[in-house]
C-alpha cells in the first residue's frame, strides 16, 4: 500500500495542483474539523464512488488515524480502484503537526472512540450484572469480547458500521 506522510501531503496541497483527497470519517467527524479543499466519502458509501474513482489519477485517502482509511483501500483495490495512497497517521497526525484546518464549533467523538466506550461500558455492565443480578448477565461480556475480536481479526466491526448510521453522526 502506497503512503505519504501529512506532511507531504501538505506540501502537495499548497502546490496547487488537482489533488484528489477523500477523507472517509463520518459527516459529523468530517463537518467538527477537515482539511480545506477535502471532500467526504464516508467509509459506508465509499464503494458507491468507485466509478469515479477509476477515473482520478491518484487518490488520497485520510480518516481519524490511518486506520479506516486503510480499509477503504484495500475495499477499493478489491473492486478495481488501484490509485490509491494512505495517508499516514490521519487527522491526528495532521493535528499533531499544526496544519491548517477548518474547524466548526461541533466535535463528534470518532467512530472507533465511540465503539470503545460502547463496548467498555457493556462489559463493565455484563460483568455487574452477572455478580449482582444473575450470572446469565456474563453472556453480555462475552458476546461484546466476541464482536471485538472478530472485528480485529478481520478488519469488520459492526458495531463502528451501526453507530456510523447513527444521527450524531450524519
């Protein structure tokens, strides 16, 4: 997988040139804080745009940490999108290294974030509850360490896809 740090990436931006950068975090990350001159292709419709895509001569494509954005390439490239090169690091690199961006007073906390404190508070709710109430409520525990690993293992997490559709996030 072909990558460029942010700041390469910011040299290439203030060169001017037509440069095509996707940035795949949900509408609510993209709206609290995005680099100008950006579009969004959220990571759930991305495959919508492969089309298009096909058409551009190199992509790049950014999310919160690198993360995400390397998932959308490696769905791309499976439907025939081969012009594509991460950004590393994502929107926290490119915080972490005071480049421009145009911020909105609205601050959604990022998918991946949103999944841990999910998935945390539900342990921590299974494991209560199967001490104090019943011990069926262990199965909650397992069945979120469950979601965790296969989402691991396989890139997949389900849970990050549903609050994605959330309205805080659109």
């Amino acid at each position: 997988m072909r990558e460029v740090t942010v700041n390469e990436l910011s040299e290439l931006i203030k060169i001017g040139d037509e440069l095509n950068v996707i940035d795949v975090r949900t509408p609510a990350e993209f709206k609290g804080v995005h680099i100008d001159g950006v579009s969004n292709s959220p990571m759930e419709t991305i495959e919508s745009e492969v089309d298009v895509l096909k058409l551009k001569k190199n992509v790049y494509v950014i999310c919160n940490s690198g993360n995400r954005s390397q998932m959308a390439i490696k769905d791309l490239e499976g439907l025939g999108v081969n012009q594509l090169i991460n950004v590393k690091g994502g929107m926290q690199a490119w915080n972490r290294a005071k480049l421009p961006v145009i911020r909105t007073k609205k601050w959604v906390m990022p998918i991946i974030q949103q999944v841990m404190a999910i998935a945390g508070s539900l342990v921590i709710v299974g494991q209560l509850g199967a001490h104090f109430v019943h011990p069926g409520y262990g199965w909650l525990s397992a069945g979120v360490g469950s979601g965790l690993l296969f989402a691991g293992v396989s890139g997949n997490c389900y849970m990050a896809k549903m609050l994605a559709m959330m309205p805080w996030n659109k």
